[in-house]
C-alpha cells in the first residue's frame, strides 16, 4: 500500500483482514493510475457535479464521512441485533472505501481545472467501472456487491446488509446538498 493511499484513506486500518485492505487500497491505486485526477485532487474537487457550481464539499470530506456513518451504523447494528442482523464489518468498510471508487475513471478536468463528466463517465456510471476495478483487483463479491448496489443502480437488486448501511450512509449524505431549501 503507497502512502499517498494511506494519507487519502486512514479508514484502511479498520479492516482487520490484512488481504481485505490490501486489495482495497490496490483498488484506489490502480483506479488513480489510471485517472486524470490526483489524490490532491480529491481533496479540492467537489463530490458530485449533480449539485451545481457552488458546492465546497469536496470528494473526501463526502466519501470519509460516508465510510464512518457507515461504520458507526454497522457497529450500532451488531450491538443491538447481535446475530439476528450480523453486519460484517471489514465487508462493510471496504464496501464504503470502495463506492465511488469508479468516479476516478468518470470525471476529466475541463482546461480550468475543474471537474466534468468526461466521455468514459458518459456510458459508464461509476458502480459499473468501480466494481470492474476492484475484481481485478482481487476484491471479494460481497464488498463487489456494495459498490454495484450503493447507488440507484443498486435499486433493483435484492440488497446485503453491509450494501444498505453504504447505500443509505451515501444518500443521507448527498440528497440533502441535491434538495436543500434555501431560507
């Protein structure tokens, strides 16, 4: 694992299996090989382009926030419901590392520097490119399952456990910029 991956995600060591967070981090190495974007910029971009011009939130605050939402709601659900709804919780913190890795291949900076849909991100939502990254990456089938059924993609599957707590961590944390009032 690089250090700039260990710098962008400092949530891999919550993985307790050591081949589980290698294969994770390998994902988000091969998918910044293979963007135009930089580990910086993620850190300046926005999450989404679904939000218009103004929004300051940038890809990781979004996606960081999302893995410890997740984390935390999975951890609440093993307390409560123990073995009757067992949440997998190295499943559930890759699954949300990985999410929105395809995004990388979606976006292309425009000749200022901002980020844009670019022709790939056209015909191939990130759930289908993210889950195509991380299986060559060696990444196992239910954290693959997360990836594909986190976004509205993921509406016509039956969906695991560990992919309701990413799919709702997402939403509660991007449908509130998509549909805020403004008073």
């Amino acid at each position: 694992m690089t250090e700039e991956i260990k710098k962008l995600w400092p949530e891999l060591d919550w993985i307790g299996d050591p081949d589980l967070k290698e294969k994770t981090a390998r994902t988000w190495e091969v998918a910044l090989e293979r963007s135009v974007l930089t580990a910086d910029d993620l850190n300046r971009i926005p999450f989404t382009l679904l939000c218009g011009p103004d929004l300051k939130v940038t890809f990781m605050d979004h996606k960081r926030c999302v893995v410890h939402v997740a984390r935390e709601a999975g951890e609440k659900m093993n307390s409560f419901f123990r073995e009757d709804l067992p949440v997998n919780m190295d499943v559930l913190i890759s699954g949300a590392i990985l999410a929105d890795v395809g995004k990388m291949l979606e976006y292309e900076l425009d000749a200022n520097g901002k980020a844009v849909q670019g022709r790939y991100g056209q015909y191939l939502r990130h759930p289908f490119s993210g889950v195509s990254l991380a299986e060559e990456c060696g990444v196992p089938p239910e954290v693959c399952h997360i990836i594909a059924a986190h976004a509205h993609e993921g509406d016509l599957v039956k969906r695991t456990t560990e992919a309701y707590i990413v799919h709702h961590a997402d939403f509660m944390t991007f449908l509130p910029f998509k549909s805020r009032l403004i008073v």
